[in-house]
C-alpha cells in the first residue's frame, strides 16, 4: 500500500476515533494527550517503514500530519467559533464561560456556589424539577 494511502486511512478512519469529542478534552493533562501522540508516532512510524533513530517530528513533517495536541487545538477553537454563533442561546451560554482571574490564595472556585445561575443552568434545572414533578404525579400507578 502506498504511503499516501496508508496516510489517507489514518486521517479518515483512525483519527476520528482518537479524538472524537476532542473540544471536550482540550484542555486536559499533558500526560494523557501524550498517550495519544504515542499512538499517532507509532502509526508515522510504520505507515513510513523508518528506523528508531527518526525523530518523531521529522516524521510528522514528512507525512504532513499535525501532532494531537495542535489537531485538538484546532478542533477546539473551530467548534468554539462555530458554537458562539449559534442561534440556540444555551449554547452560547456554555462557551462563553469567562474564568476567575488567577490568584495564588484561590484553589477552588467557591463563588460558583453564591453565583446566580445562568441560562443553561437554570433549563436543567427546570427539566429536573418537571421531572420529579412526573414521578411523583404517576407514582400511585406503579
């Protein structure tokens, strides 16, 4: 099979299912993305039948794949771009989260708690709430 082939295979089939849901895990830990890498660096490596002594990004450049962490990075700020402009108001609500600015004496965010809740909250807890309203209205059917 050709090098282009076997390229065209990785970037149709196997990469998809590596980072299906990638804006969710953007911003995780290095290791855990370094997991996936790995597998993308064996792939280069034998779709290009070259020996251990190749680097790894002489590999990627070779082939013209990006490494995961640039492909999730890209995917994230796509599907937030996209997201932001989207006419259902509960999701924008969701992207536009703006965090606390860093301070070395905060370690967890506590004023979420006293914060009133906002659009996407409130939904889901107005679903929760006709929910249980639903239980408890056909509950002397069980």
């Amino acid at each position: 099979m050709s090098l282009r082939n076997k390229r065209t295979i990785y970037t149709m089939c196997i990469r998809p299912v590596m980072t299906y849901a990638s804006p969710v895990f953007a911003h995780t830990k290095p290791d855990t993305l370094h997991h996936l890498q790995e597998e993308q660096n064996k792939f280069c490596r034998r779709a290009a039948d070259t020996p251990w002594y190749v680097k790894n990004f002489v590999l990627h450049r070779y082939l013209e794949l990006p490494t995961i962490s640039k492909f999730i990075k890209d995917a994230s700020e796509r599907f937030f771009d996209i997201v932001s402009s989207h006419p259902n108001r509960l999701l924008v609500s969701a992207v536009s989260y703006e965090p606390l600015p860093p301070y070395h004496f905060c370690r967890k965010p506590w004023n979420i708690l006293s914060d009133p809740p906002d659009d996407l909250n409130f939904e889901v807890e107005k679903l929760i709430e006709a929910n249980i309203s639903l239980l408890i209205d056909y509950s002397p059917l069980l």
